[in-house]
C-alpha cells in the first residue's frame, strides 16, 4: 500500500538509488573479502618463519664477516707493534695476506695512525691508501677499548685498540662488499621490513578501499538523483499533466489541450488525448447544433403551419373582392385595385417565407455519392450570377480527389452563398472561387475545402458571432434561414463551415468535407 501511494516521481528516485547503491555496496563487500583472503594468505606463519630465518641467517653472515674483519686488523696491530721499522709497503701486504688467510677482501680504503699517550699525543700514520686516491678525511677522536668498532661513513669501519703501556692504533677501513651479497641482503631486509608493516598496511588498504567506494557510492547516488530527476520531468510531469487533464474532461471541460511532447510512447498518448478531447469538443458542439437546429426547426415547422392556415382563406377573399371590383364607382375602382395588388403581393411574400420555413423545418436526410467539387462549382455558381457584372475568379485544385456529399443539398449550399454574395454586391464586383486539400489531424484525416470570397462589405462586429443563428439577418427582407441552412446542410455531411475574416476581400466563407 505504502509503495502504490507514492508519487511516480519517489518511486523512480528510489528505484534508480537501488540501481546505483546495491551494486556498489556488493562490489565494495567482494573486494574487502578479497583483500582480506589475499593479506591472511601472506600472513601465513610459514611465511613468517622464513622471513625470519632469512633474516638470522643474515646477520649470521654479517656477523661473521665483521668478526673476520676485525680478525685482520687485530692480526695487524699486533704485527705493527712488534715492526717498529716497518714501512707502508711491507704494512699493505702484511694487511693484504691476513685478509686473504681469513676469506675476506683485500680493503679498498685504508687510514691507519699511532696515536702516542700524552696530554699532546703525537699521531703517526702507519698506512694510508685508497684505491680512488681521493682525499682522506680526517679520523674522529674515538675513546676505545681493547678493540672497538663504529660505523663511520660510506661503508667504511673505525677500528680502534689501545696499546698496552700508553697510546692506541686507530684505523678507518672500507672492507668491499660483493655486489650480490648486498642485492640479496636489501631484498630480504625490505621483504622483512614490509611483512612486518603488513598489519599497518592491511588496515590502509581496508581503508583506501572503503574510502573509494564510499565515494563510488556518493556519485552513483547523485547520478541516480540527477537521472531519475531528468527521467520524472520529462515522464512524471507529462503523466501529472495528463491525469490532471483527465479530471478536467471528467468536469465537461472538453477544451483542454496538452502540449505534445517527442514521437514516443509518451507522445502518441498525449496526441490521443488531444484528438479524443477534440472530437469530443466537436461531437458536444454537433450535438448542441443539433439539439438548437431541432428546436428551430420545429418553431418553423409551426409557424409555417399558423402562417398558411390563413392564407388560402385570405387569398380566396381577394380573389372574391376583385371580381367586384369592377361594381364600384369609377374613382374607387383604381385605388381598390392596387390595394388588392398590394395585399396579394404580401401574402404571396408570406407565402413564400412559409415555403422557407418548411424547407428549414423538412430537410431531407444527405444522400452520399462521390462527387468532383470542381465539377460541381463550375455548373453551379454561373447559374445564380447570370445577369449580373460579377466577375469569377477560379483557383480550383486541378488533383483535388472526390468528396463524399449530396449532390442537391450541396448546390442548394453554395446557391444560398453565391445569392446572398451576389446581393450584397448589388450585382457587381468579383467572386473568387477557391479548392484544395485540407488536413485537420489524425482524428479526421484529410478533407478538401472550397473557399468562396466576395468583394461586398463584409460581415463586421457582432455579427460574426451570429451569422449562422436562425432567423437573424443583416437583410431588410429575408428570412434569416439561407445561412443557418447552408450550416445544417454542411454539418450533415460531416463537415465544417466558418466565416473568415482577410483583408482584401468582404465575406469569405470556407467549408471543409470529408473526402470520398
């Protein structure tokens, strides 16, 4: 319930979240498992036991190979304090033979003095040599004991041993170290050294991983908010459009029109809507022509009837009078005939309005045919303008297809145009003729028009509004019945009359019929 109560807009948003979020958030989870399998794999404890080992068994060997340095330069005091005339040459290859003897490399920089006892010692250098012959740094003052080692710099060791009776040797060595033994020794030491930071590095990962799919999560998220927001504009408002529209023609506002969006699904209903409530509109408007021409039609049917009623009986009377006419007195006689001409021609006018009448109130039912329009202008509106000046202007639709109508009914249409033009032109001007295709939309398909122009007055102001109204004329003598006919005979054949209004012309009147 909760879910179907939500707007169209909530549901998307929230259906586009989980889109976005719940692929994330089990990628985040694979990969933190992942991680996880791969650092507990390296924290192995065989692995950490061979590291270690790796490491003892270098300091092993580190050990050893200091401890056989320091082997050859014990071995060298001792010689050097019981030479007291030796010379550098005889020093280097005594230092040369006791590196050999002990496995160890000959050293590639050597610093040795005597230092004498003394509050000013006197410092003798016994050897000194290096193989880049650069200058040889001077040796820190050290206080030492029976034999003690420093680091000093670049590689190089202090070696330093006190003579029994006073003073002390001194000595700055640089024993070389071979290439791959120092390779092997910073690989093991870094691989120790980053096993041992494991710990810290699996909690960075953990942390780097969280960090990047929290923000993966984040701009999914925005993108999700931002797409289904562009999603529910362009869906959602249209959909809140079209119910609102809905509720609208439910009230009896036929009126309403949405503004059509793209050609999609979307689209297409929105065109329905539109064409529905058009038809709609129109058959609401036919049904009130309809309802309003039925209503006329029967006030004319009985005028008609109260009309003729006492027209015969009035007709027989004057015939009656003028037969005695001839009785009178010779004065009297002229002045009674034209009082008898005048009634006569009144009830023949009335007569003839209820001939009007009549016909508005019996129009018969269209018979349907297909018929050539510009066939049947040509042979129909020359007829109603024969002895006039009007001049004829065609303009007619050479491909124009067949239109289904009543061939009577139609010529009785355009006549009652045609003479109503004709006498608002007092029989001179120009009638332009006009026919061509016409679309109104899907709903009705494709019609033809005929569009038929005077160059009278024209029709101004409220009377517009009531040119097709019965009995309303801007005539002194007429029924008001030609144009409201001319409407009903148009609309029976399903199609659509309407006075324009352009410049350059009087009335102008076009019609649009379905075609065959």
């Amino acid at each position: 319930m909760f879910w179907r109560r939500l707007p169209f807009d909530r549901k998307l948003l929230i259906l586009f979240l989980l889109l976005a979020l719940v692929p994330s958030l089990v990628l985040m989870t694979s990969q933190m498992r992942r991680l996880g399998q791969t650092i507990e794999r390296w924290e192995n404890p065989g692995v950490a036991q061979s590291l270690e080992a790796s490491v003892e068994i270098l300091r092993d060997a580190v050990a050893e190979r200091e401890a056989a340095n320091a082997a050859v330069m014990d071995a060298f005091f001792e010689w050097a304090g019981e030479n007291p005339h030796r010379v550098p040459d005889e020093a280097m290859a005594v230092l040369t033979s006791e590196s050999r003897a002990r496995g160890v490399i000959q050293p590639d920089f050597v610093l040795i003095q005597r230092e004498d006892a003394g509050p000013s010692p006197e410092t003798e250098t016994v050897l000194s040599y290096q193989t880049d012959n650069g200058e040889l740094p001077p040796l820190p003052t050290l206080i030492a004991g029976n034999l003690e080692r420093a680091a000093f710099d670049e590689d190089r060791t202090l070696y330093v041993r006190t003579i029994p009776g006073g003073g002390r040797w001194i000595a700055a060595v640089r024993f070389p170290i071979p290439e791959t033994f120092r390779g092997r020794y910073e690989r093991i030491v870094r691989g120790y050294e980053f096993y041992r930071q494991l710990g810290v590095f699996k909690q960075y990962e953990k942390g780097r991983l969280l960090i990047q799919t929290i923000g993966i999560v984040l701009l999914a998220g925005l993108l999700a908010v931002f797409v289904s927001r562009a999603l529910s504009r362009s869906l959602s408002r249209p959909i809140q459009n079209l119910v609102a529209a809905t509720k609208r023609v439910r009230m009896g506002d036929f009126d309403v029109r949405l503004r059509e969006v793209a050609g999609d699904e979307l689209g297409v209903l929105i065109a329905n809507f539109n064409d529905m409530t058009r038809t709609l509109h129109e058959s609401r408007d036919r049904l009130a022509r309809a309802e309003r021409v039925a209503t006329w039609a029967t006030a004319a049917r009985r005028i008609a009837h109260e009309i003729k009623n006492p027209l015969t009986p009035i007709t027989l009377a004057i015939h009656r009078i003028q037969k005695r006419v001839d009785s009178l007195p010779e004065n009297d006689r002229e002045p009674a005939r034209e009082s008898l001409a005048s009634i006569l021609e009144e009830v023949h006018s009335l007569n003839a309005l209820a001939d009007e009448f009549s016909q508005f109130a019996r129009l018969p039912e269209p018979r349907r045919e297909a018929l050539d329009l510009n066939e049947l202008l040509r042979s129909t509106i020359p007829l109603y303008l024969e002895g006039s000046s009007i001049a004829l202007q065609w303009d007619l639709d050479a491909a124009l297809p067949a239109v289904s109508g009543d061939r009577d009914l139609l010529r009785r249409a355009i006549g009652n145009l045609v003479k109503n033009g004709r006498e608002a032109m007092n029989g001179t001007g120009t009638f332009t003729v006009e026919t061509g295709r016409a679309s109104e939309g899907r709903a009705r398909g494709e019609r033809a028009f005929l569009r038929i122009a005077d160059s009278g007055p024209g029709v101004h102001g409220d009377q517009r509004k009531q040119i097709f109204s019965p009995y309303f004329t801007t005539k002194s003598t007429g029924s008001g019945l030609g144009l409201p006919l001319v409407e009903r005979i148009v609309h029976d054949l399903d199609g659509d009359i309407a006075l324009l209004e352009e410049d350059g012309f009087g009335a102008v009147f076009r019609i649009e019929l379905p075609l065959a």
